[in-house]
C-alpha cells in the first residue's frame, strides 16, 4: 500500500545511521509510560497532515502488546552507545504481527534492528471488530 511504504520510509530515514544519533536525543519520548502513537508518527509524518493522523490512528489500533514491544524495541536501540539502527517494513496481512531481528555489531560494521509490521489494510475491517464482545 503506498500510504505505508511512504511512511516506513520516513521511519527508515529518521533511524538511519546519520540521523539516529540526534534521534537518541529524544529516546524519553520512547521511555517506559510513553505513548508510542504521537512519537512515532511524528517522525514519519508532520502532525497537520493526513497521513500523520493515518499513522496514529493505525498505531491506535495496534495491540497493545505490539505497541508496547515496539515501543520497547526503540527505546532500546536509542540507549545502546552508539544508538542501533531501525529498519521498518510493511506487509499486508490477515491479522497483526510484529517480528524483529537484529544483526550484532562487528569488528568492520555496525548491526541494526529491522521490524516488520504485518497487518490488513487500514481500510479493510477485520471480521471480529463487528461481533460486540461477551467480555
């Protein structure tokens, strides 16, 4: 979908390895407590326009415990000396899925963190949202 190429193309370009310094600047917006909504979107789109508000609203909606492991993967990468870069991908999926791998630093290069979200289209409902919950 291009809306989330797009984004995970401003992600990828805010947690390279010539921005993600200045990024560890800020890790508190990704400490323990914070919501991840506002601060991720935020690097991958400016917050008057409508793919920001696409962005949030998708990380809303996000399990919580996708959020907060993946808000936990970032506040980890920030604090290691030096930051760890963040790859991100996109694929569509039937449910949500969050899978990380990270390649350790070596003597020549420096490792990095990939995430790949994995989820259905923003538009396209998943069957249980219109069952009511017997909860």
């Amino acid at each position: 979908m291009p809306r989330f190429q797009t984004l995970v193309g401003h992600l990828n370009d805010a947690f390279s390895a010539g921005k993600i310094a200045n990024l560890a600047n800020s890790k508190a917006r990704f400490a323990p407590g914070q919501p991840l909504a506002e601060a991720l979107a935020g690097l991958a789109a400016d917050p008057t326009t409508p793919l920001y508000r696409a962005f949030r609203d998708y990380l809303l909606r996000m399990p919580g415990v996708h959020s907060e492991t993946l808000r936990s993967a970032i506040s980890y990468a920030l604090n290691t000396e030096p930051p760890t870069i963040i790859t991100f991908a996109w694929a569509p999926s039937y449910d949500w899925e969050v899978t990380y791998w990270e390649a350790p630093n070596t003597e020549e290069t420096l490792g990095g963190i990939t995430v790949l979200f994995k989820s259905r289209y923003p538009d396209d409902k998943h069957p249980l949202s219109r069952r009511q919950s017997r909860r």
